[in-house]
C-alpha cells in the first residue's frame, strides 16, 4: 500500500517514576495500533500517521535508543522525506522530552500538543478541542501511564475525535521486564481493530487486564475462613471442578479444585497453592460476577 492516510489521534508519553513509555491512538481506520503505535523500554515512543510512514516506528525507536533527543530524532526522520508534507509524528525520548510534527498538507483539521513527558497529535479531527481534552486529562488523571493514556483518549473521543467516525483504538505500554514472563518490555499491548465504540471497548480490555495481570498487596488477600470456603466449593461443584462434600473445610481436595479453576480461567497471576489459604479479593470479585 503505497498511500496510507491514517486520519487519527494519538497520544505519545513517558511517565519517569513508572519507567514506562506509552501510546494510545484512535481512528475511523482499521486497526489504527497496528501502524501508529511503537514504543521501546528505555528508548521512547513513537505515533506515525497521516500520511503513515510505517518506518518511522522502528526508525525512530532506534535514533531513541542511539541516544538522540526527541527533537533530534524528529529532525530524521524528516530530514530527506519528499512526503513530509503529509506526515504527522509524535515521539518521547528516554528522558521524557516531547517533539511532534504535524505537515502543512495533513488534512484539516490537523494539529499537536506538546507537554511535559508527552504529544498529542490529530488530523481530520472536529477542531483543537479533541487535542485540547486530551491534554487536560493526562496533566490531571492520576494512576499508572496505562490510566492516564486511556484517560487522554477518551476525553479526545468525548470532545469530537476524528470527524469521519469510529472504527478501532490501541494502547501500547512498554517499561524494562513489565512483559509476560518478565523477559520482555511489553506490560500491554491491547487493540480494539474494529468496533462501533472502540474507545470504551478498549477501557473494558484495560480493566480485564487488571484483572488477570494486576496484583493485590499480600496483607489485603483475604482469608479463606469457613464460609468463603464453602462458597468456593459451592461454585466449584456447580461448575465440575470438586466432588467432595461441601463443609467449609479448604483441604488438598479443595486447593486442588480451585486450582485447576483458576488455570482454566487463567488466574494464575493472582491466586496459587503457594499462598493456598488467602484470596485475592479481585478474584473473589470476578468469581462472584461470572459464576
């Protein structure tokens, strides 16, 4: 695909006492993520759009991680482009300084914000107010870089977003071992590709990821006394995973159960038989919901 016009609005940041870097992005384009989105733990992030020069992602991210700046790095990436006219770029360095690049030919209306520790950049969108929400929520929206990303693009979508609709949105989290396994950067990385309401889809992903990979402090599990055990055999038995008698004991045959339970409902990053005789009550919460 020679022409990629990407008409969107995106958010790139740094949040220096998570050691995280992010990007959240939004648009009447299929799987917008996939394109705009790139980030690397100790390195930056980037958002390449309108006119998407896909490159510019992996490009950028290694000027970032060479030690350039976020202007340095912008300056680049256009620097012998003969479409840079069309492009939009948004980046964060390392140290969280902010540049961003919005082309005179990007289509109207097309902008960026530059804070401290992020952009905000859009094109084809109702006017400035979407960049101008978006801004005002990351500067007062507390909690974790994930948080407040989701925070920027939801005000950007409530204040007018991209003037042609709503098809996907993504947000990409990165800091040093936050992955699966601990092996990787990647702490999330969720897309909604295609959706009527792809925002506030994507803030129901974010809230299953707490879920499954969030953690609760030790001394706020809950103890599993006599009656929570017997609601957990209760559901256990319902459900095929206990065969015993429902007593209010938690014994091997009723650790082993729910064990298998939370492998099934893969909640393994919140309860194991290590810390058999507490529950996370997050856990308690989603088994009350669903089962």
């Amino acid at each position: 695909m020679s022409r990629l016009f990407l008409c969107t609005f995106s958010i790139v940041a740094h949040d220096p006492a998570e050691s995280a870097w992010g990007v959240a992005v939004a648009s009447k384009f299929l799987a917008a993520g996939a394109v705009v989105s790139w980030a690397r733990a100790g390195a930056g992030a980037v958002a390449t759009q309108a006119l998407a020069r896909v490159s510019a992602g992996p490009q950028g991210l290694e000027l970032l991680a060479a030690g350039l700046s976020a202007d340095e790095t912008l300056e680049r990436l256009l620097r012998d482009d003969p479409q840079r006219a069309h492009r939009q770029i948004g980046l964060v360095d390392a140290q969280g300084r902010a540049a961003a690049f919005t082309g005179e030919e990007c289509l109207s209306w097309a902008g960026h914000r530059l804070g401290r520790g992020y952009a905000c950049q859009g094109n084809i969108l109702t006017g400035p107010e979407t960049l101008d929400a978006m801004a005002v929520a990351f500067e007062t929206t507390s909690g974790e870089l994930a948080e407040r990303l989701l925070a920027a693009l939801r005000a950007g979508d409530a204040a007018g977003g991209d003037r042609r609709g709503k098809q996907s949105a993504a947000l990409l989290v990165v800091k040093p071992g936050g992955g699966y396994g601990g092996d990787n950067d990647r702490y999330l990385d969720l897309r909604v590709d295609d959706h009527p309401d792809p925002v506030n889809r994507l803030a129901e992903l974010l809230d299953l990821h707490r879920l499954y990979f969030g953690s609760t402090p030790p001394e706020a599990r809950l103890p599993i006394d006599a009656a929570l055990a017997r609601e957990l055999q209760t559901m256990l038995a319902r459900h095929g995973y206990y065969r015993g008698p429902v007593n209010g004991q938690w014994d091997e045959a009723s650790i082993a159960a729910f064990w298998q339970f939370v492998g099934t409902e893969n909640l393994e990053e919140r309860w194991s038989p290590d810390d058999a005789h507490r529950l996370d009550p997050v856990v308690l919460d989603f088994i009350r919901a669903r089962f």
